[in-house]
C-alpha cells in the first residue's frame, strides 16, 4: 500500500511538470555569491488560503516570474512558488535565503527522487530560538546530493506588503551576504544611538520641547527599521511571535505620530501656519486609528492606511516646511533637505522592489541610510535652530539699545535748546530754572535713595529668609559629621585589628572568639545602625539644602529684559520659601494650586510681585493677632482660556476705602517710619500693567484683604498713541 502511495505522488509530479508552466532549471556552482533566483521561480495564487501542496500540485497553474524580485503586493492570499536547482559545486548542502523577514508565513516543501516530501517552516508564527539558522532572514538548508536536481515548493502568507528576494548559493557566500547586511544595519543604530543620546542630553540640558519630540522620533523610527528588517525580532523580543507579527504594523505608525509632533514643534506650525496644523492634526489622529486597528485584529487595514497617510503626509509635511520657509523661518531649511532625502531614499526602496533599481545590499538598505541622514541633518537643524534663536535676540537686543541711545540724544539735544531759549528770554527765568532743575536732581536723588532703599530691604528680607531656611539642615548635617567621623574611625580601627587577628598563627576556632569578642568589645551591631542614621540625616539635611537653592534660584531669575514662558506655580512656592521664616509657626498658608499653561512673562519681576504682596499680608496678619496664633494665608491659582488669575488672601487687619485708593502711589505705606519705604506695592502695579495685566483689591478692616491679580497667558505689547 505505501508503495502504490510513493508511485501515485510521484506519478502526479510527473504528470504536473507537463501540464504546467516549465520554469528555467537554476543551476549552482561553487563561485563564492549567491544568486537571486527571482527569474527561475514560477507563482501561483491560493485565494481561499487552505490548500495543500498536493492540491496545488493538481490543480494549480503556476505563472512564470520575469523579475529579479518578485512583488506581489499587499493580498490576504496564500502564493506557492516553484522552482528547481541543479547542484553542481562541490557540496551537498546549499543555503536558500528569503530576504524578507517581515513574512508571516514561509514554508518549504522539497520533493524528493522517491516521491516523498520533506518540509521546513519559517516565519514570524514561530519563536526565534526555534530557527535552523540564527539571522533575521529566513534560511533553508536545501540538500541536493551533488550533480542532482530537485524540485521545491514554498507557500508563502503575510498581511503587509510581499516582496520575494530569494538568493541560493552555497554556505560560505550566503552567510557572507548575511553578515554584510548586519554590518550594515549595525552602522545605522550605532548612528541613530548616537544621535538619540546627544539630543537626549541637550534635552535635560536645554529643557527644550522639540529635543524630547525628536528623541520620541529617532527612537520609534529605530525600532521601526528595527521591526522591518527582522532585528527586533532577533535581538528585542525573539520570544513574543506576537510582537514579531504585529510591530511592522505598530512602530511605522508610531514614528509617523512622532514625526507630525516634532515637525509641529519643530517648524513652530502653530504659531506661523495655524491653519496648516490642523492637517497636521488629521495625520496624528490617522495614525493613532492605524495603531488601534492592529490590536482590533485588522492588520491589513492598518498596514493600507498607514502606507497611505505616510505618503500624504511625507508630501504634506515637505509642503508646510516650504510654506514656513516663505514666512522667514530658516530652520526650514535644514528640515527640506533632511526631508527630502528620506523620500528620496523612501522612494528608490520602494522602486528597487518594481525592478526599475537593482535588488542589492545598497538598494535595500537605502531607507536606512536615508533614516540616518535624515536624524543627523535634523539633529544639525536643533543646533542651527537654537544659534538663529540667540543671533536673532542679540539682534533684538542690540535694536534696543539703539533706540535707547537715540532717545537719550533727542532728550540731551531738546534740553539743550530748551536751556538756550531760556537764557535768551530772561535771567530770572534762568535763575528759575536753575532752581526747578536743583529741586528735580534732589527729588531724583530722593527717589533713587528710596528705590535703593526699598531693594536693600527686599534684599535683607531674601537673605534673612534663606540664611534662616537653610541654618536647620545646614546645623543638621555639620552635627552629624562629627559622630560619623568618630564611628568611621572606630570600624577603621575594628578592621585593622581584625587583619592583625586574620594574619596570626592561631587556629581558625580561635580566629573566629577573637574576632567575635572584638565585634563586641566596639559594639558593632549599634555601631553600623548608628551609621545608617548619620548618613541618613546628612543626606536629608543635604535634600533639604538643594531644595532651598533650587527655590533661590527660581525666584531670583536673572531674566530683566527677556520674556519667558515660566510656570506660575512654581514662582509662587519660591516666593513662599523665600518668606518661610516670617511665619513663626504662628501663620498657616493654604495653597489652592490648578494645573496653569506656561505664562509669557518675567519671572523674576513676577516674584518680586508676589513677595511684596506675601510680605505685607503676613505684616497685616501680625499687626492683627500680635503673638497670638491663627493667622491664614490662602493662595489661590485658576485659569481660562486667555488669563492666569492668582489670589492671595489674609485674615490681617484690612484697610479702608480712602486707603485702598492711596493704596499704590509712591511712597505711600501705613507701616511706621522705618519699616517701610512705600514703593513696593507701586512697584507691584507697574510690573502687572507692564504685563499688560490688572490688579484688584478687596478689603474689609478688621477682616482681612485679598489681591486678585490677572496676567494674560500670551504677553502682547501695547500700542499707546
């Protein structure tokens, strides 16, 4: 019975080989390269995916390829290729490499001279470990005994694009092939790891958005290529045959998300092509429906769509950069041409697989190489990006201080005409003057002494509050050092007593009593727990020091002349650390915080603000209560769409209506001589209306006030005519 079965199959071999489509018998020598065998395979198509080789082999009517490379597309199908290799070299094993790792399904079927089939399964179905030959292609070990010519037949499924580049040869040539393409690729992601670790440096470095949108890029667009060429597979998750079937689908969308982020941040969209952002919208949420439809099982679906916005969006987004460029933003410049070529190199690996280029490690390889020009031209865009943003405010500032000069030489030449014309005129006019220009220098001088006077106090009042802030951790840590020292020196001691034990001549026995005696003669279980809480308290005296820094140095912002986008919040609490020592544990402060977008402002007058206001209530609250407890500070924060609103209430004494209108003219103050210069709420108002913003004051004597201030979150310069 077998063997009628053995002569039956072989029987419709033989009667296949005449009825269907002869292809060219590949013959393999010795040479040293491997072959690509595109031309000498014959393809047919199962579209209901389910039948067996024998079926096939029935029924199946093969079509000769005439490419180097076969491209099937995209199709939920099974295909079968055919083909026949002549073994004249001198081995008896040749090596078939199916240069496409992304498939999701390759199994070999070789007939052999009795009929009988012998089978060999590749594929992302499969766990990596479990490959005949460890490389992220797919490679067959084809036994052809020499000067023999076998027959074999590969059924091939995959929900993404099928390109077949097939090369036969012996094993020396394929795996040197094999090995060139991980030189290659290895040359990529030591460029893209370099590249990912230097912009995530100028990341914390700078704090700059952008750079953490490109480290988001270079890093999804590293495991796609990853993903594409096999590697992921092989290095990243060999165990998960889900992650090998599905991360071709997921990580191209992913780094097509990112790209939209980083070019929305990148080119400032938002800001000179608001318009155009919604595009760029669309494309992101395109790409987040492709993601989700791979874990809703629609691979296909997602890799179409995917494709698809790639492209548009490839050419959507070399568009804006030209419009941006138009609008005077040069760092455009640098992205076109990075731009540019990663389609260039997108587009010859898409021709290389329609045979209008030659399949070959260059070919494919090209969206690689172009990936890694494309991150190193960007990473130089970064660079060239922050040097425009710093010549372009020298540039501001140098403008500044030439109108600054002109309008000092206009108001030097119209005091000198208008001396002269006085003179003219008359001599008591001239005395007159002589006299109103004394009197304007002294109040001049009066109110820079005052000014002075009032930033000398501000200045006493930091340095009170941080010397007194930082003394307790500070004292903390100096108190422990010592005792620390002490102990160090005694585990020293311990130590070199127990070498001197360690090198003696007695037994181990009494090694061992003496050593024991020794740990407890220093106590050395207390000795170790007493360590731990020294070196515990130095490090939270330390955390505590590095706190109180940070907070000095966020109020205290050198930043004058420069507007920043900084976070409200944030300049408060420095504020609150700077007057912490006013408190006298007496005076509770409640912090009412919302979550508030980064405010176009200057920090530092903005913290100056809130410590004049903070210091006046807490005055207030202790003019009230006296020594007695139950003084309350409320700050509140909220925002809407255009405004940042803060509120700072107290329980103090209140004020008044006629002093509420005195309230913020210079040199007024209801503090007693001394204690006050009467600038620092006129100050407060001048840099809230320099904010273009208002502040409100709502009061009751005995009750307490609250100072509602209103900054716009986008500063605009006013027009005064």
């Amino acid at each position: 019975m077998n063997c009628l079965k053995v002569v039956l199959i072989f029987f419709v071999f033989l009667l296949h080989g005449f009825i269907s489509v002869a292809e060219p018998i590949l013959s393999v020598r010795e040479n040293g390269v491997s072959k690509s065998i595109g031309k000498n395979v014959a393809i047919f198509e199962d579209s209901t995916g389910k039948m067996t080789l024998q079926d096939v082999i029935k029924s199946g009517v093969f079509t000769k390829s005439d490419a180097d490379v076969p491209n099937i597309g995209v199709s939920p199908s099974s295909f079968w290729i055919k083909f026949s290799v002549q073994n004249i070299s001198q081995n008896d094993r040749l090596l078939l490499e199916f240069d496409q790792p992304t498939i999701d399904e390759a199994t070999l079927y070789t007939v052999q001279p009795d009929g009988s089939i012998a089978t060999q399964a590749e594929g992302e179905f499969k766990k990596y470990h479990e490959r005949l030959y460890d490389n992220q292609n797919h490679v067959f070990a084809l036994d052809i005994p020499r000067g023999n010519t076998y027959t074999f037949y590969m059924r091939v499924k995959s929900g993404e694009q099928m390109v077949l580049p097939m090369f036969i040869g012996d094993t020396k040539s394929v795996l040197e092939s094999l090995m060139n393409k991980d030189v290659i690729f290895g040359l990529f992601f030591g460029i893209i790891l370099v590249m990912l670790f230097y912009n995530l440096f100028i990341y914390f470095t700078t704090r700059e958005k952008g750079y953490l949108y490109y480290v988001f890029y270079i890093l999804t667009l590293a495991l796609s290529q990853a993903s594409l060429s096999g590697y992921a597979f092989r290095f990243i998750w060999p165990g998960s045959t889900w992650m090998a079937q599905n991360s071709v689908y997921i990580f191209p969308s992913l780094g097509g998300l990112a790209a939209m982020l980083f070019v929305k941040e990148f080119l400032q969209t938002r800001i000179l092509v608001p318009k155009l952002t919604k595009g760029l919208n669309i494309l992101i949420g395109v790409f987040i429906f492709a993601i989700i439809a791979v874990f809703l099982g629609l691979k296909m679906l997602s890799f179409t769509i995917m494709q698809l916005n790639t492209i548009i969006g490839s050419l959507y987004v070399l568009y804006l950069s030209v419009v941006v460029l138009r609008k005077g933003n040069k760092s455009a410049q640098f992205f076109i041409v990075a731009w540019t070529i990663l389609l260039l190199g997108a587009t010859i690996f898409v021709l290389k697989d329609f045979g209008i280029f030659p399949y070959n490690n260059f070919t494919s390889s090209i969206l690689a190489i172009g990936s890694a020009i494309e991150v190193v031209l960007l990473s130089f865009a970064l660079a060239d990006k922050i040097n425009i943003l710093r010549k372009e405010r020298e540039a501001v500032q140098a403008q500044t201080l030439l109108a600054v000069e002109e309008n000092a030489r206009i108001v030097r030449e119209q005091n000198v005409l208008l001396e002269a014309k006085v003179t003219e005129r008359t001599q008591e006019l001239k005395a007159s003057n002589e006299e109103l220009n004394k009197t304007l220098i002294d109040l001049k001088e009066a109110e820079m002494q005052l000014v002075e006077s009032e930033k000398m106090a501000s200045l006493g009042q930091l340095t009170a509050g941080i010397a007194h802030e930082i003394n307790n951790p500070i004292n903390f840590v100096t108190s422990n050092v010592k005792p620390l020292k002490r102990d160090v020196e005694m585990v020293i001691e311990m130590l070199n007593q127990i070498e001197g034990i360690s090198l003696s001549e007695e037994s181990l026995d009494e090694k061992k009593q003496k050593i024991a005696d020794l740990k407890e003669e220093y106590d050395y279980d207390y000795l170790k727990t007493e360590i731990d809480y020294l070196i515990n308290g130095i490090n939270e005296g330390s955390s505590r020091t590095a706190e109180i820094v940070k907070g000095l140095r966020i109020f205290s912002r050198l930043d004058e002349d420069d507007l920043k986008r900084a976070d409200i919040n944030e300049g408060i609490d420095s504020t609150l650390v700077i007057v912490n020592n006013q408190l006298d544990n007496k005076i509770e402060i409640v912090k009412q915080y919302t979550a508030l977008p980064l405010v176009e402002c200057y920090p530092g007058k903005l913290n100056q603000v809130f410590m004049n206001i903070v210091s006046n209530a807490l005055y207030a609250i202790k003019a009230k209560l006296k020594d007695d407890k139950g003084g309350l500070l409320t700050i509140s924060t909220s925002a809407n769409d255009t405004h940042v609103l803060i509120s700072i209430k107290d329980n103090g004494t209140g004020m008044d209506e006629a002093t509420k209108k005195k309230l913020f003219e210079p040199f007024f103050t209801t503090k007693d001589v001394g204690e006050g210069t009467g600038l620092g709420l006129s100050i407060a108002y001048n840099t809230i209306v320099k904010h273009n913003g208002t502040i409100t004051v709502n009061s009751e004597v005995g009750v307490g006030t609250e100072f509602i201030i209103e900054i716009p979150i986008i500063h605009q310069t006013l027009n005064i005519a």
